[in-house]
C-alpha cells in the first residue's frame, strides 16, 4: 500500500498552500487534490512525477517513505539507488528466489515495489544463488526461441543500469510492456534507455524509455519442462550436402595457392 495520500498532504501543508494554490501549481482541479489526500484516487504517473520533481523527491519516496517532521530524504547519488526493492527471506534469513507466474505478471506491474505483494509470491532456493538478489519470472511468447514459451528465467538484480551489458539477455519490467525476456543491444542510454532485441527475428526491435522502465533483471539461468530433443541421424542426403560444402571448400583454398 502506498503512502501517495498521506504524504501528499503533509508535503502541501509543509509548504504552506492551500488545496486551491497546489491545484493551480499543479494545473489540476481543486477538487483532484482532495480525493489524492484522501485517498479516493491516485495521480497519474505524468502527474505524479511532476509533484515529485516539485518537491524535490524520487517518486520512490513519494510513493513509498512516510514523510513527515521525522523524515530525511535519501541521499542523492546514483539515479539506480533510489529504486526500492522489496524482498523476502527465509528462517535462516537468506534472501529467496521470488516466482512471477504469468498469471502474476500483470499485477506485479503495480506490486513489485510492495513487501506485502512480494510475500505473497511462490518462492524457492537454489544453492547456486546464495549471493545476490534473484527473482524468477515465467515467460511466454516465442519471441525468444529456441527457449520454449512458458520457461522460468532466473534473473539477478541490476542495480546500477550502466553495468547492463549488450549482447546479453535481461528481464525487464516496464509500464508498457510488462514483464519481457530480451537481448539488449546497446548499453543504457540516459535520453533514450533501451533496445530490446527478439532472438527470434520474426519480431522487430524496439526502445523502452527512461521513464517507462521499473526493474531490471539479468538472465542467470532458466528452468524449461520441455526436454531437449534427441539429434537426429544424419541421412544420406545431409552426407552428400555436407561432402559437397567440404570439397567446395578443399577447392577455394587449393585456388587462392596457385
């Protein structure tokens, strides 16, 4: 649950205006800035953002601290420390390996930043990930083959988006596009952000923005029920292609010698 509400309030009266004078900072209604403070609605991310930006705040602390006369803001440092993550950890608190079923996939959008959301995720451990931060999330689609649509992608967390590396494959959560298993094809870009690429060239490339991006996860592992297949014997006809590709080639080397 966020603390848009409270925070809202608290922040206008700090600064000594009324509902009127925010509403006309704001260039929104009077009556908006009622049902924010009192919870009946919540900003649009636009709007959102701007009140963040007006009082100085990442829309992390806006969302998500309880601000008031005993809050200090969060040091100002790298953009990528200012994201909040949420995790759980078992008895012998070790973080566990949190599960986003597609089924889930939607709601995380909205709840990947909630303890109580993350709590109530499946989770598990895997004795190769003791160190570092994972969540798994299952994917579909075969914009990724030959990995099989319904694969679980084991991800680390990134925290710093400069140390993503193209070439690569992460799992990235945005506004728009949910939860998707890519290649990156450039590092992260300030004005633009991302360019994910399809393994599958059937589908295009395309940017995710900046702003759009909420999480992203580097792809460690992945766990299929689909088996491989077994290969196949090779028939005469894939002989005769392969002996004809070996003396096409024993002939171009013999000609570049003479």
């Amino acid at each position: 649950m966020s603390n848009i509400a409270s925070n809202l309030k608290y922040l206008r009266k700090n600064k000594g205006l009324t509902q009127q004078q925010f509403a006309d900072v704001m260039d929104i209604k009077r009556a908006s800035v009622g049902a924010y403070e009192e919870d009946r609605a919540e900003p649009k991310y636009e709007l959102l953002k701007k009140i963040a930006d007006y009082y100085a705040l990442s829309m992390d602390e806006l969302a998500n601290d309880v601000i008031d006369e005993k809050w200090k803001p969060t040091p100002k440092g790298n953009a990528s420390n200012l994201r909040v993550l949420s995790i759980t950890v078992d008895q012998s608190d070790r973080e566990n390996i949190e599960l986003v079923p597609i089924k889930a996939s939607a709601g995380y959008l909205n709840g990947y930043a909630d303890p109580e959301y993350v709590k109530e995720l499946p989770k598990f451990n895997l004795p190769m990930f003791n160190q570092g931060t994972y969540r798994a999330f299952e994917i579909k689609g075969d914009s990724m083959l030959p990995l099989p649509s319904g694969s679980v992608i084991i991800g680390e967390y990134v925290e710093n988006w400069n140390d993503i590396k193209p070439g690569q494959t992460y799992v990235v959560i945005s506004k728009d596009e949910g939860v998707v298993y890519k290649r990156i094809a450039f590092k992260y870009k300030e004005d633009k952000g991302l360019k994910l690429v399809s393994d599958n060239k059937v589908y295009e490339s395309y940017w995710v923005g900046p702003a759009d991006i909420l999480e992203i996860w580097k792809a460690k592992a992945f766990i299929s029920t689909e088996l491989p297949e077994p290969v196949a014997e090779p028939t005469m006809e894939t002989l005769t292609s392969m002996m004809a590709q070996m003396q096409k080639t024993i002939n171009s080397v013999v000609d570049t010698k003479k």
